[in-house]
C-alpha cells in the first residue's frame, strides 16, 4: 500500500511515486504534527524535523510553557482559541457561545480504494489506483470528532484531503470554520501562486513572495468566480516550467473559497484551503455530521510544467466523467454571436444549412428561446417554448436539424429569475432576499433560493420537460450573475449562515439529476463565461466555457492560465466573429482557429456574414480539428513560451503519451522590425528517435529538437500563428 503507520515511531507516511507525507503524533495527549512533504523519501526516522526536543519542550514535560509549544508546533490540523495564535482549521461556537476547539488523535485506519464525499463532486478512484488514511480526531470537551481523509494515489503524485466533522455530543454545536486542508511547513523563501482576473479577462497568473503575515485569495461571490481561482501554488525561488519545488492545491468546490499562506515569527508558514468563513454558520445537532470539499495537493520536484501535466492526468482520470470523458466532441455554431436574441426558426434552420454544409456538426441555440425573452429582462424561470418565434415547437426545429446531419444543443440559466417572470409572479418568495431590503439585480434578474427542495424540484422538472421533449444532445448551463441578499424564508435565524452552501449543493444535485437522467447529453457549465470554472464543475461537465472574451489574443493568457491546472478537452474554446464583439480587435481566421483547437472547438458567428475567405477556411479547421484532436485531448501539455512574460508570443506543445508524435502551436502576437528567427525549444520527446516535421523531408533526432531547438521565422503582420506537427519516424 502506499500508506503505512509506523507504530514504533507514531508516525503516518503516505507515498506517492515521487513525492512523501509524513505526520506524527506528539505526547500523550495525541497531538498530530506534520513532519514532511516533499520528495520521496525512504523510512529513515524524521521525527526530529519536529524540533520537540528544543524549547518549548511537549506538554507531557513541560505544562507550564503549554502555549508556546501551541503557537510553534507543526500543527496537522489546527484548532483554534487554545494557545495556537496562528488562524486554525476549524472553528466552533457552542450553546453558550465559547469558541475554543483542540482537536486530537483518536484512531485511524488505512484501507485501499477512496470513499465518495456524500453531496459533493471529488476525484474517484479504485482499489488498484489510491489509497485512504482515515485519522480520527477528537474534542472531549465538545464530543465533537474530525475525520481527516487522506487519499494517495499509486501512479501520479497527488494526495488528496477533506474532512468529516460529527457532534457526538448532547447539544447543538455551530461550526463557523472548517477548512479542508491545513499545513504548516519551513517557510524556505517561497514564492505564492494565485490566479486573478474579472470578467473577459480570467485566470491570470500571479506570483509574490510569501511574507509575513495573512495573504489570501478567495471568493465570497458565491460562486469560485471571474475574479479569483481557488488555486493556491508554494514555489522555490526560480522555479520554472522545467525545474524546481511547487507545492499546488487546488479545491474541488464551486462556492466561496479561502486559500490562505500565513507567515509567522519562527519563519514558517501555514496554508489553508477551505469554504470561506466569511457569512458561514452551520448548526451541527447532535449526531449530525458536516462534509467539507476536497482538497486536490500536487508536489512536483521538475516545475510549474510537471505540476501541470498531473493535475491534466488527475482529473481526466479521476474527475471527469460520462460519455463524453474521453471521446471527441462535436463541432458546434453557437447562435449567440450570430443572432444574439433575434432569431426564429428560419433564421436557426438557414444557420444551421449553412453550417452543415462546411462540416460544422450541431447547432447550439442560445438565450431567447422561451417566455417572452426578447432582450435579458424578462422570462428567467419561464422554461417553456416562445412558439411564437420557434413555430412549429421545439421538436419541430431538433427534427428538421437532424435531418441536416447536425446534432442539437440548448441554452439554459437554470439558478436565476427575472423580476419580470410568470415564476416570479406566482412565487416573489422564491428569490433570495433579505426581509426590508430591496434586492440589488445583475441583468436585471434575481438567483432562485435553491435551499429549498420545493425549487429545485420544480425548475429540475421545467428543464428536463424540454429535455424530454425533443432529441437534444448538448446543454450550456449558464450563471450569469453572482449571489447577494443572501436570505431565505424558508431556513431559521441560526441557519441563515448555511445559505450560501446549501446553494451550491443544490446545483449538484441539479446536475446529478440531469446527468443521471440524460446521460448522453453532452453538459458545458458556465457562468458569465470562466466565473465557475473549477473542478467542482468538472465533475459534472466535461468542459466549461472558458470565457465570454474569445478574442484571439486574449484567449493567449486567459487559456495559458487555466491549462495550467485543467486539460486541454476541458476548455470551451471557439472561433469567433471580427472585429471582436467585446475587445473591437480583428485577427486572422487562421490564428482564431489555431487558438481555439487547444480547446473544444466550435464557432461563434454567422456563416453567411463573414468574408468568402474565412468562409473557405472552416472545412479546412474542421478537418484541423479532426486531425489534431485526439493527440490535443489526451496528450501531455507543455508551456514553452508566454505571451504574459513576454508580450510578444505565445508557443505550447502537445506530445502524445507514446511520445511518437506531438502538436506544437507558436502565436506571433506583435511583429517586430530587423529581427532573427526565434528559437524554441521542444519538450517530451524521446531524444534518441528520430522525428519529422510534416511538409519536410529532413529529421531530426528527439534530443537535438530539445536542446538545440527550432528556429520560428518572422511572420509579416500582427496575431500570426501557424502549427508544426511532428512524427516519429
């Protein structure tokens, strides 16, 4: 197995195929420490990295200077208001309102395999792929326990952690913190690796030195958001693409998010990942229990790059799931940018014969499709055919684009309601609000209170009525507006702290339901564009909309950011109309549709507006796409160059897991005048076979094409792209 306990030494190891983590117990009173994560190590004692021997000496020997070993030990899993004046894990108020916890170890046990987290997406894997620790801790005070579940897996270095919290006491406890991961390491002059960003501009890289002192990322948007990522990496000073130490987590969650380093005078520092205290309050009865999200760890010892291509083996392994997990999606026209709200079922049918015609494979139809949605201000929760502009029904327009070839997709925004709504009129009480105040509106429309089970049945059955009702094979699930007024009639003064958790709980079980019942639907979520893309999401759907900005030259860093946790068959990626409708900027076709075949590929226009040349060129990106997608969906992504870093040009490289052939896509965003050709240098090939580019008759040995390089030469113009494929020969 690949986790053990030494019970001579008190000491858990748990090993992944390059990477060790060992905790240890301490005293008699059972506290846990963390001892080590890092590279893999073999079972040499390391109990002495705990410093239990220097002053402050363990409580067993030394009671009277209790609190200073509380503010330095190592803690696992830390409590909070006992002596430990760094912020704890895990918070809890009882009945007469004291707030102290200490959490100490009870049992444990190891077993192969991994449980699921009831009510929550979470990575998967079977008794041949991971492991489980189960530690058992426990509040006398507070009968109350905390199960911490660690999960190792055997081929990929990736440790994965969430908690159980249960009262087993005889009065109501409320739980206001609980994190799903705590770790308190040397601070060895990390750097701290956050993603940030807004609408349109998602997921951009930052890195600062970890200080002392409280830095965070998070979310208290309700959702994990467009302006921030729960993503939290540590890295050595220097570390690259190829080489050095990162330590990433990343959270299995689509709510509010804390990611937390906390630097201190011992020069350490604790990192947290967890559901964001901020307006959290859970009552725990006794005998009730709380689950919190999981936490996905990633060590790597060979850079940002290593660390990128497990978390891409991880989850299209371990998270991704349906039909569509490993196959090839369709080639979708979306009608969004070519119709906007002004369509009916000609202008769909003329749309869609066109779009047969130059290989194009389903026609997605976007907003404006039911009640009386003209514009965005009305008819959110009225999920019932506008026959007025789709004469002849729904079934009428799938039927009629089946008989074309094409397959057929359908926009829907489940979580939301317009003021101006049969919904609304039938049910003001169903939105969330807060008694007296009036609720402030994004795009004019409110979010439905999906705590109460009466809601979600209702909207479930609305949309799975017209799922039923015709032959659909694609859904973008769409949240375009984030949450506040957070109030519900329907839950009690001491439960209104669970309302923003409830709520994402209740869109899983949404989406549990739809692809339960409609498993060969091919599921895409979105919100506002990238502002839920996380792996809480992924669970449920096998890509998401990567963002509302498909601007060519953008796209360039909000992808590089987001492939650098999430593969490639996950980004919702197409080509879109020029002049951009969001930034006015025009590029290439070309370069749009080399852009967007690192992602899922599809369209954004309309076919008949665009220029005859452009028009010309899609048969020729579908047939790109058929060609490529195999090896870009399943293959092993490597960052070689960054627009971000260098704001001239963007390169990455895809290898197939054989490493006989590999894609690599080189972006020339702003020309330059009496300059030589670039050189990039190739990663992942085998360095003693032997490989040819497609279109020349010479070959070059694996090795020389990663350390000697290829020379790109200037192209003539702004936003230039061209593909270099490489076999093995």
């Amino acid at each position: 197995m690949s986790i053990c306990y030494r019970t001579e030494e008190r000491v858990f190891q748990l090993d992944t195929p390059g990477s060790s983590y060992l905790m240890g117990l301490v005293d008699e009173e059972g506290f846990v420490g963390h001892i080590y994560y890092g590279r893999k190590l073999g079972g040499d004692d390391l109990r002495y990295l705990l410093r239990t021997e220097e002053r402050p000496f363990v409580p067993g020997k030394n009671n009277r200077e209790r609190n200073a070993f509380l503010d330095s030990f190592p803690m696992e899993y830390p409590g909070s208001g006992s002596g430990d004046y760094r912020e704890g894990a895990i918070e809890v108020r009882t009945r007469g309102g004291h707030q102290v916890v200490m959490p100490l170890y009870r049992s444990h046990k190891i077993y192969p395999g991994k449980p699921e987290l009831p009510g929550l997406p979470a990575t998967f894997g079977g008794e041949e792929d991971c492991d489980t620790l189960e530690l058992v801790l426990w509040d006398q005070v507070l009968k109350l326990e905390a199960v911490l579940y660690y999960t190792a897996f055997r081929k990929l270095d990736v440790i994965t952690r969430s908690v159980r919290v249960r009262n087993q006491g005889g009065e109501e406890l409320y739980l206001t913190k609980v994190m799903s991961v705590a770790m308190d390491m040397d601070n060895r002059e990390y750097d701290m690796l956050t993603l940030h960003g807004g609408w349109a501009r998602e997921r951009k890289l930052q890195r600062c030195p970890v200080a002392l002192g409280k830095q965070s990322t998070g979310s208290i948007r309700g959702e994990s958001s467009h302006q921030e990522h729960p993503f939290l990496a540590l890295a050595e000073k220097g570390c690259s693409q190829k080489q050095g130490e990162v330590y990433a987590l990343n959270f299995v969650y689509s709510g509010n998010f804390l990611a937390q380093t906390e630097g201190n005078q011992f020069d350490s520092v604790r990192v947290m990942m967890g559901i964001h205290p901020h307006q959290f309050c859970w009552r725990l009865e006794p005998g009730e229990q709380f689950q919190a999200p999981e936490a996905v760890l990633v060590y790597s010892c060979q850079g940002l790059g290593k660390m990128t291509r497990t978390f891409h083996d991880l989850y299209r392994s371990h998270l991704l799931r349906g039909e569509y997990k490993e196959k090839k999606r369709p080639i979708l026209l979306n009608s969004w940018e070519a119709a906007y709200f002004d369509f009916n079922t000609d202008t769909l049918l003329k749309l869609a014969g066109q779009a047969a015609e130059l290989g194009i494979e389903m026609l997605v139809m976007d907003d404006g499709w039911f009640g009386r949605r003209n514009d965005d201000n009305s008819s959110l929760g009225d999920w019932e055919v506008n026959e007025e502009k789709l004469s002849g029904g729904l079934k009428y327009l799938v039927d009629q684009v089946n008989q074309l070839g094409m397959k057929f997709g359908i926009w829907f925004e489940p979580e939301m309601i317009s003021p101006d709504s049969d919904l609304f009129r039938e049910h003001p009480d169903w939105a969330l609000q807060v008694p007296g105040r009036g609720p402030s509106l994004t795009r004019n429309q409110l979010v439905l209170d999906l705590s109460r089970s009466e809601v979600v049945d209702c909207i479930y059955e609305k949309v799975a009525k017209v799922l039923r009702s015709a032959n659909i094979e694609y859904v973008k699930w769409d949240m375009n507006r984030q949450l506040n007024d957070m109030g519900s009639i329907a839950l009690p003064p001491d439960r209104q702290g669970e309302l923003y958790h409830r709520y994402v709980l209740a869109v899983y079980e949404l989406q549990r339901r739809m692809t339960e019942e409609f498993p060969h639907i091919l599921l895409e979520n979105c919100s506002g564009g990238g502002g839920r893309y996380d792996p809480g999401m992924l669970y449920y759907s096998p890509q998401i909309w990567c963002s509302d900005d498909t601007d060519a030259v953008e796209r360039l860093s909000i992808q590089e950011g987001t492939a650098m946790i999430y593969p490639l068959s996950a980004m919702g990626a197409h080509v879109s109309d020029c002049p951009n409708h969001i930034l006015g900027r025009t590029t290439p076709f070309a370069t749009r549709g080399y852009v967007a075949l690192a992602g899922t590929f599809g369209y954004e226009l309309d076919v008949a507006r665009i220029s005859e040349a452009d028009r010309a060129m899609i048969p020729e990106q579908v047939a790109m796409y058929h060609k490529y997608n195999d090896l870009v969906r399943q293959g092993d992504y490597y960052r070689l160059a960054s627009y971000q870093e260098n704001h001239g040009y963007d390169c990455w490289q895809v290898v197939s897991k054989d490493r006989t052939e590999c894609l690599v896509t080189y972006i020339q965003v702003l020309s330059r005048p009496n300059v030589r050709s670039r050189r990039i240098f190739l990663e992942g090939l085998a360095p003693d076979r032997q490989y040819q580019i497609e279109g020349e008759e010479r070959t070059y040995r694996g090795d020389t094409l990663m350390y000697g390089g290829l020379l790109m030469k200037p192209m003539q113009g702004d936003f230039q792209g061209t593909l270099i494929y490489l076999k093995m020969v």
